[in-house]
C-alpha cells in the first residue's frame, strides 16, 4: 500500500500525507461525500473528485497487482523463472508491460510455431536466427524428416521462419517499440462494407474516412466501432507498414546473406500475422477506453444538470401527461407530492373536446387549490401547452412544460407498481411529471440514471463504468443538497452516504409505524442503524420540525458541541446565533480550534448557520417558447428563439425550441471562436437565444448557432 501511496500522491500532484489519509478514511468503509464533507482537516480539504480518484487508482494498482502475483505463480510453474525476469514483472507499472513480460511463457494454444517446434524445427530456426551461415538449403536439408511432415527442405524452412516469428512478436523491446508507434502515428481507416451504402446510410460520414486515431474524438471513435459492429462499415487501425518493419527489420536483420533473407521474410510475416493483429487490438481497447471515459463523463455531467435542476418545491401541481388519441392523463397532487385526483380529457384531435376539458381543468384548480400545473414535453406537450395558456385562472397559476424523458420508465417499473398498485402507467407517468416539477432530484434517483437520455452512445459504451459513474454522481447529488428523512422515498434515503436500500427501507418501516422522527438522535432506534452508519449518514438527513434547530441543517452532531460553546460564549441561544449575522461576526473562529475540529470545519460551521438547511440549489426560472412555432414548417433561417438545452455531446448541444424536432448548435456555431468542450460553455436545461442558420425538412434537422446572439 506505501507504494501505492506514493505513486497515487505524484499522479494526482498532492501531498503524501493526503492519499494515505483518504485510503484509510476509505479501507474504513468511509463514503465520498462523507470524506469531502466532514473530513477536511484529515484530508487536507480534498473534493470529490480527487477523493474519487484516489479510490479509483487504488483499485487499479490492486488489480494490477493480483495480475503480477498470477503471472509470476505461472512462471514459477513452469521452473523458468529467473531474478532477473522476476525483478522485471515487479518493477512493471502497466498492465501491458506485464503482459508483454508473461508472453513467452503463456500456455499458448496450438500455433504454427509450435507446431513446427513439434517436427524438430527449432535448432534450424536457432541457425537461420544467427545468421552465420549463408548455406540455408544445407542446413535445412538435414532436418527433412518425413516421418514428420517434413518433406521437404522449403517445409523445413517455413516452418523455422515460423517458430522465428513467433520469437520475433514476444520480444519485448519491440513490442514496447512498436507499440508506441501505434500510439503515435496509427490511423483509422473506415471503408462501406460491400453492398451496404444504402442501407448503412445514416454511417455515410464514415464511407472513406481517415485521421489519426490519437486525434480521433470520442464520438466518432463510438460512431465508427458501431458502425462496424453494425456490419456497415469496415475498419483498420495501423502505421504505416514500411515503418513498422522497419523497426522490426533493424532489430533482428544483421546479415546480407540468406540467412538473413529468410529472417526478413519471418519480420515481415510476424508484423502482419502476429504483431499487427496484436497491437490493433491494444490501440483499439486503448481507443475505446479513452472514448469511454469522455463519453461518461459527458453523460455524468448532464446527469448532474438535470439531477440538480431548479426544484419549484412544495406545491399542490396539476401535472398532465399529453397526447391526442388517447387523451390526456391528468393528475392532482397535494404539497407532499400525495395523488389526491386523477381523469382523461380529450382537447385535442380527433376528439377536441375543448371546451369540457378547459371546464374540467378550471374546476380541478379551484377545488385542489392548484398552485403551479407541469406539463410533459413529448407528444402533444406545445398543444396543451398552448392550451393552458388560454385559461384564465381566478388567481396565478404557474404552467411550466417538465422533460418527461424517463417518466414512462418509472411508471412501468417496480418502484411505481409498489406505490401505486391501484393504477396503470398512464396515471403513474402523470405523477412523475408532476413530482419532478416539484423536485426533480427526489423524483429521478428513481429510475435508473441510463433511462434519463442525457448520454451519447450509451449503449455503446463500457456499462460497468458507466453504472459506476452514474451511481458516484446520483450520490454526490443527494448528499449534497440533503435529505428531509420524514418525507422522503426509501429510494431517495438509500442513496444517502452509509444507508443503502436495506436500511432505507428500514427507515421508511420505523417512520410509517413511529411517526415522524423528532430529532437526528432518533435515527439511533431504527434496526442496524449503528454508530458507523449514523456517523455517516446523520449530517447529510434533515429534521426540519426538531426541536434542535441544527437538526434541520448540515451540521454534523459530532460538532453540535463546538455550536453550543459558540452559543455559550455570546451567552445566547443556538437560535439566536443562526439567526443574527452580527453575533456570528463576533465570533473568533481561532477560539475554537480543538485537534479534533480544525478551521476548515469551523468555516464550514459558520456558513451552514448562516443558511440552516437551505437548498443550495438554484431558484426555479420560468420559461416559455416562441408563439406561432410549432413545427418544422414554421421555421426561417434567420429566425431568433428561445430554447432549452436538452442534451451536450462531445460534437455540440441539443434544443428544445418548441417543436417535435431538436436543433443542433455544433461546436463550431457556440461562439465566435471555437469550443472544444461544450459541456464548458453550455448547461443542460440552460435557457437560450438562438438563431436559425439552417433547416433540412427532408432529414428533419434544423441547424442553430449562439454565434452573435450571447
């Protein structure tokens, strides 16, 4: 572990006493947000993120190192294992490096090689390899054996140059070698399979392509390997062939004889039988990893958006579930988020019973005091929209259009069927609109992050990573605006630091028969709820009705302490201190320094009694699209709209600008210099301005640009 330590603390450019702390904090079964939140003085203020990479790179070295440990067990099997090779695999740093060490000694299956090693060929390869000897028929004759298949002097010969190429693609120096030329100067080359230009039309890009991979970015890495998969398009990845043989040729040509002739033929056969085949494989998974990686991290960032989107918070919402044939699904609900109400209308076509729905509508107001109405964005959503906007309501009534991406999810999972067993999934779909105008967050964690839609290539991509990635965000979020653990859904709780499902459900059980919990001490009743969890677990759930006014904030209860000695020393109350500013400017945060509580703690402190229990979140901001558009049709180049950002890909952002279609801003009509990274210059669910530069009505893709309208 010291090494790991050491290694990790150089990565990451931080102190060795930081990575040693984190790993311990970690090994004692301590979660991120945790160690972020209330472990600064121990980490020296790491953030998530690098908290995160430590754990990640310690799980690496690990699994590189069970590797090591199984390689080097194999090679002492087989007795063939020198302190010269064994000092090698030790001192090897990457999982490539060890496994160009292992392959000479790998079990191999039947090769040619070994093949010919079977017949008797190997002194004779031994012979031609030194090159000494420019009579190669004279030597290779005596090895004619037809007995064993060798039945002739070029059999001899071919099977010899064989057992030299094999030699020749386990030679680690070359393979380090060309592996960086690989790296380098390998290039991707995609070609139309045959017969498949119209039907793998949409990979037309792709049809004769060509660039460095090294330059390659991850959608078009992800375009291309799913193209191929797809059976549309045909794909290489190499150098140049000359200079790969080149080095190959230097290596183990040394004479200008025949001897040499016929190594030279065995380079030029292991480059394109063994190693090129090898080192494609290498590049491609090198490739893909890193296209990987980009594309999660775009998908968590949009994640992240959308999970700490603006909440319009406790209200009775009227939430509907638009659509024509089949009408749409209306739904009220009281401030908690509880179905009080539910029916179809029909406003729309072929029905259009206008007129009864806006009746019923204005009806469902009054009674259930509605106070803000969501509406889902799919089929029919800038219909109703529309609609609603035409009411005249006897007082303000918030209409606000909600992404439904995932909500049919929800309604048809296990966790919809379990809280409304009594309904189908139109009505649960409803709901879902409607909770996550409410809270988005408290809504989302329950369905699985995959289903949101907010990826590029999703399916394409390395799902346990993804998963991994997914889940670390969705509980960064969580913790990170807090939990009311009074009203809040055994699938919200479980995703707080230490909880998990089990305990959550235990929670909700304790809840439902105990009633609300009155303070965070509470916690301490419900089943295997332990010291360890509620050190975990406490400062991140909120009591807002306590009578312990801390218990409703982020203050942790192992600082409660270090809050009633401020209090005392201004001879006040804890209330009193949370709600005066000038008694906190008084305080001399110095005074309260113990070995246990440091300042960045102390800051931390002052700062959440300033706003005790607040959601950092931002305040909702309403929004409403263009009149008159409403689809394709009504669109001119030219045109200024307003739109929402749906979506950020590595190659621009998706809008929503009212209509069925989403337009593209590509990165190259962000600004007026180009954006590499959009996720650095829009948001998802960010308000825009833009222009229309470009309108295809055949392929329905509309083409937007912020150049000019910032």
């Amino acid at each position: 572990m010291n090494k790991y330590i050491k290694k990790i603390a150089s990565e990451l450019t931080i102190a060795i006493e930081q990575v040693e702390n984190t790993i311990g904090l970690l090994k004692d079964g301590a979660t991120v947000p945790f160690i972020a939140r209330y472990r600064k003085e121990v980490t020296g203020s790491l953030d998530e993120v690098q908290i995160t990479s430590i754990r990640d790179r310690v799980l690496q070295l690990e699994d590189l190192d069970k590797r090591r440990e199984s390689i080097l067990n194999s090679i002492k099997e087989q007795e063939k294992l020198t302190n010269d090779l064994e000092k090698q695999i030790q001192e090897a740093e990457t999982m490539s490096e060890l496994e160009d060490l292992y392959l000479p000694y790998r079990p191999k299956r039947k090769t040619r090689a070994t093949i010919a090693k079977v017949k008797g060929l190997e002194p004779l390869a031994k012979m031609v390899m030194s090159q000494k000897n420019d009579d190669v028929e004279g030597m290779a004759s005596r090895f004619v054996n037809k007995d064993k298949d060798v039945n002739s002097v070029e059999d001899a010969l071919a099977g010899a140059r064989d057992i030299i190429a094999e030699w020749i693609s386990e030679n680690k120096y070359v393979r380090g070698k060309i592996r960086r030329l690989f790296t380098r100067k390998a290039k991707i080359t995609s070609k139309v399979a045959k017969g498949k230009e119209e039907e793998g039309n949409k990979y037309q890009n792709y049809f004769d392509w060509s660039e460095l991979i090294l330059k390659s970015p991850s959608h078009r890495i992800l375009a291309m390997f799913r193209g191929e998969k797809e059976g549309f398009l045909k794909l290489n990845i190499a150098p140049a062939e000359e200079e790969a043989v080149e080095i190959l040729e230097d290596r183990f040509v040394r004479s200008d004889n025949e001897s040499g002739d016929h190594v030279y033929e065995a380079v030029r056969d292991s480059y394109k039988r063994l190693i090129k085949p090898s080192m494609e494989t290498e590049i491609r998974a090198m490739a893909k990893e890193k296209a990987d990686t980009y594309a999660i991290q775009v998908f968590a960032d949009n994640l992240r958006q959308l999970l700490m989107a603006s909440p319009l918070g406790e209200k009775n919402v009227l939430a509907i579930d638009p659509g024509f044939n089949s009408g749409c699904k209306l739904v009220c609900l009281d401030r908690q988020g509880k179905l009080l109400y539910n029916e179809t209308i029909y406003p729309h076509p072929p029905q259009s019973e206008v007129k009864k729905a806006i009746n019923k509508i204005f009806q469902l107001v009054n009674a259930y005091k509605i106070e803000a109405i969501a509406i889902g964005n799919g089929t029919a959503g800038r219909e109703t929209e529309n609609m609603f906007r035409r009411i005249h309501f006897d007082k303000d009534v918030t209409v606000v259009m909600v992404n439904e991406s995932g909500a049919s999810v929800y309604s048809a999972s296990s966790v919809a069927r379990e809280e409304f067993p009594d309904y189908d999934v139109t009505v649960r779909g409803s709901v879902a609109i409607g909770r996550r105008l409410m809270d988005p967050l408290a809504e989302l964690v329950k369905i699985d992050p995959k289903s949101i839609g907010v990826g590029q290539y999703q399916h394409d991509i390395n799902q346990t990573a993804l998963s991994k990635s997914l889940d670390d965000t969705v509980i960064s979020c969580v913790n990170f605006v807090g939990v009311e653990v009074n009203t809040a859904s055994k699938e919200l709780l479980s995703h707080v630091s230490g909880v998990g499902p089990a305990l959550a459900k235990n929670l909700v059980e304790y809840r439902n028969k105990n009633g609300a919990f009155n303070s965070r001490d509470e916690l301490k009743n419900v089943p295997r709820f332990g010291d360890k969890v509620f050190e975990q677990a406490a400062g991140f759930l909120r009591i807002r009705n306590s009578k312990n006014p801390l218990d409703k904030s982020a203050v942790h209860p192992e600082s409660y302490y270090v809050v009633e000695r401020m209090a005392s020393n201004l001879k006040c109350e804890i209330s009193d201190l949370i709600s005066s500013d000038e008694l906190r400017k008084k305080l001399n945060l110095d005074d309260f320094v113990t070995e246990k509580t440091g300042l960045p703690t102390l800051k931390d402190i002052i700062d959440e009694l300033a706003k005790p229990g607040r959601d950092p979140r931002d305040k909702i901001a309403f929004f409403e699209f263009a009149k008159g558009i409403h689809s394709i049709d009504d669109l001119e180049t030219g045109m200024l709209l307003p739109g929402i950002i749906t979506n950020v890909t590595a190659f621009g952002a998706f809008v929503d600008i009212g209509i069925k279609q989403n337009g593209l801003i590509h990165v190259s009509n962000m600004a007026n210099k180009y954006v590499s990274d959009p996720n650095k210059y829009v948001k998802l669910n960010q308000k825009v301005e833009v222009k229309v530069i470009d309108i295809d009505k055949i392929r329905k893709r509309i083409q937007l640009s912020l150049k000019d309208v910032e």
